[in-house]
C-alpha cells in the first residue's frame, strides 16, 4: 500500500503544478482513514474513459506520475491492450483515431467542480487506474478512494433502502461492510487491488448506488469497526439465518472456529423470528426425476469426477449429516451402484433449482419419492438464504423495527466483541 499512496500522492502534486482545482466532489479523508482498491473490472478488452455527465478527466501515467493528457468534459477516451507489447501494455484510443503511447498502467482524476472520475458509464469518487498484463490478461480496472467513500457505495446496494424505523438496520450494515473491507484490504495484493466490486467481496456500484441514507449511516458510524481481543474480525453477512445464524465452520469447511461467529438463535421471545419478515424465511424447491438427473450431470463434475458411463440411475437423496445449527453437513445421492457425498460447503452448488441458480441455503429438509426404485420428485422445504454466518440482515430489520440500537444487532451477531472507531 506504500507504493500506492506514493502513487497518488505524485499525481496530486501534478494537479496543482497544473494549477487544477482540487476536486470538490472528494470528501476529506479522515486523519488516519486508509484508502481501498476496488477492482471494477478484471481481465477485460476495453475500458471507456470519460463520457457523458462527466467533467474533465486528467490522466497521468501510473508508474511515474507523468501527464499524459486530459480528457475533456463529455469526451471519451478508449483503453485498449497495446497488441506490439503482446498486452503488457495498453494505448488510449482517442475520438480522432489517434492513440497515446504504450503505458503499463494509466490513473484519472476528475478536476471538474461536482463531477466525478469516470468509467464504463458509471461514476466514482477518489482515482481510476487501469493497468494491463495483469490478473489473466487484458485489463484491470480499479477504482482507488477512502474507505468512508467506498462504504458509502455499499451499504445501499447490501441492505437496500429501508424505512425510519429500520435505521439501526442500515448503521450496522455500515459498521460491518466496513469491518469486512478492512479486515480483507491487501487480500488481492498480488492482483493489484484489495476487494472486488461484486459478490465475491460487497456489491459496489460507486456514486450512483450512494443515498442520503447511506451516507447518514457512513458519518454516524465513522470509523467503527467490531474487533475480538484486540483485531479487527472476519464481519460475514447474509440475507436470511431463518432460525439461527451459523458457526463459520459449518458454512466453510476451510475455516476455523471462531468465538463470535458462532450459532445465534434469531427467536424473538414471542413465538417467532427477527428475520421472518424476509421473503425468503421458508421456501420450497422441486424436481421431477428427469430435471434432477439434468441437474446432476451438470453439476456432479464440478466436485467430482463421473465414470466414463455417464450418471447411473439415481435411487436416493438423503441428508446425512447435519451441523450444530441444523444444517446439512453432507447430502448422500444414492446410485444403482455406489453412492457419492457432497460436503456441506458445495451442497447449494450441486443440488441446484435450476442451472443458473443456487439453493437457497442449506437449512432443509427433503422428501423423497420413487418409482420403479428410482427418484420420481424430490422435494426441499428450506429456511433462510445464504451462508448464515454473522450478521442476519433480515434479522437486523427486525430487530430494529423491535427498537435494538445498532450496537446490540452487532452485540448480538457478533459475541465477545467490541465496537471500536480507529480513526
């Protein structure tokens, strides 16, 4: 992260040698506030630069700070693979047809008062980079900025809007998103950046996905983060627990125990569930014996290797092994010869709805029925969506329609630890 910083720092130096104004779109970054790379984009032909709704755009070269040119307001600029250095590099394609020179890695910043730094037809706040020969080939696009900024792209987009009496619901999203950011920053060191802007991290759509809600929630809880004796922890969530949120283990089968993420019972007291006001508290799937067979061959292969006969006839599904929340362990799926067992962790993958989505959760139940000896209907009745491990965010909506503050939410979820501002 030194280098990075380094980094832009020199590219500020530049702006005001250049006599640009410093943009007035950035918040100021806390004393202390680290900065988050965020990758938008990896491995892909071509990033848009600029566009319209967007001021000027200043771009400099990555590596050493120089200007390269400036993008003007409404204009767009393309960067592309530069094909002679067999896409170590990368030119920007300007409107006229004319190219820059080859560049490792370019930086913009947007110098328009209100506007914004732009990319493939989005805005964000702080610095874009494009680099190219990175992460699998093609180029990388990430977007640099503080912490603050970039939680205040997330909490939206995570936990949706909610009404007034639902506030401490958002504040907890805000704590966790950004106790999840920081304990993860330099997770993807080798790949140029720190989180990615989808699924695999927290959905980030920059400026566009920022609300007067998110942002009250960003500035109330500036800077807290929940930490267990002293480190920032592993802050997971989800959409829906169901009944009780799970241990990591049971979700992982890679991970360790940890104290504060282990099962909490989301029961109200009053003969129901903090989160049952979620559409996806109880659901229920089912495949006739030829979708299951489809199902199967698809996904079987992806955990384990098939015999040169291709799927035998399937005679049983059954769960056998549960978790200490009550979740499937294992799922056995019985054959005319032999049988397999899929691992808790790759149950939602393999026993699909359909094939381009995943179970719910694990937490369910199956019934089975035959004929001929053979699995005719198979039916899931489930509870909840997602891993269930840490925070429930349908939990925390009812929990704070039921008037919890965020610190309880976050108390609960997340035993034994404490809510700690570092900067």
């Amino acid at each position: 992260m030194r280098r990075s910083a380094t980094r832009a720092l020199a590219s500020a130096a530049l702006l005001a040698v250049a006599g640009c104004p410093r943009p007035a779109t950035q918040p100021s970054p806390a004393a202390g506030e680290p900065e988050l790379r965020v990758a938008l984009a990896v491995g892909v032909p071509t990033v848009v630069l600029g566009g319209d709704g967007g001021g000027e755009q200043f771009v400099t070269d990555d590596g050493n700070g120089q200007p390269i040119g400036s993008i003007p307001a409404g204009a767009r600029w393309i960067a592309v693979p530069d094909s002679a250095s067999g896409g170590a590099q990368l030119r920007l394609m300007k409107p006229d047809g004319t190219a820059t020179e080859p560049h490792r890695g370019i930086a913009v910043v947007n110098v328009t008062e209100d506007r914004f730094a732009m990319a493939n037809g989005r805005r964000y706040r702080g610095r874009i980079h494009v680099v190219a020969g990175r992460a699998g080939g093609g180029l990388t696009l990430v977007n640099r900025l503080s912490v603050e900024s970039y939680i205040a792209g997330v909490v939206a987009p995570e936990i949706g809007a909610r009404r007034p009496d639902e506030e401490a619901a958002v504040l907890a999203q805000a704590v966790v998103s950004r106790t999840f950011a920081l304990r993860n920053r330099g997770r993807y060191e080798s790949l140029g950046f720190d989180a990615y802007a989808d699924v695999r991290d927290q959905v980030y759509n920059g400026v566009a996905a920022e609300t007067p809600q998110a942002w009250a929630a960003v500035r109330r809880t500036a800077g807290q983060v929940l930490r267990y004796r002293g480190d920032i922890i592993d802050a997971y969530f989800h959409s829906t627990c169901g009944f009780s949120t799970a241990g990591v283990e049971e979700a992982f089968s890679t991970a360790r125990a940890r104290p504060y993420l282990r099962p909490v019972s989301d029961a109200n007291g009053k003969g129901h569930y903090y989160c049952d006001i979620s559409p996806r508290f109880r659901w229920r799937e089912e495949w006739d014996g030829q979708k299951l067979r489809a199902i199967f061959t698809r996904t079987l292969p992806t955990v384990m290797p098939l015999g040169g006969d291709g799927l035998q006839p399937i005679t049983d599904v059954q769960v056998s092994r549960t978790t200490r929340s009550g979740r499937v362990a294992e799922l056995r799926i019985v054959f005319e010869r032999g049988d397999v067992r899929i691992a808790g962790g790759n149950v939602r993958s393999v026993l699909r709805p359909d094939a381009d989505r995943t179970l719910n959760s694990t937490a369910f139940q199956l019934t089975v029925t035959k004929d001929g000896g053979q699995v005719s209907r198979l039916v899931a009745a489930g509870a909840g969506s997602g891993h269930a491990v840490g925070m429930c965010q349908w939990g925390a909506v009812g929990r704070a329609r039921a008037g919890q503050d965020y610190r309880r939410i976050l108390s609960t979820y997340f035993p034994g630890t404490t809510l700690d501002r570092i900067y």
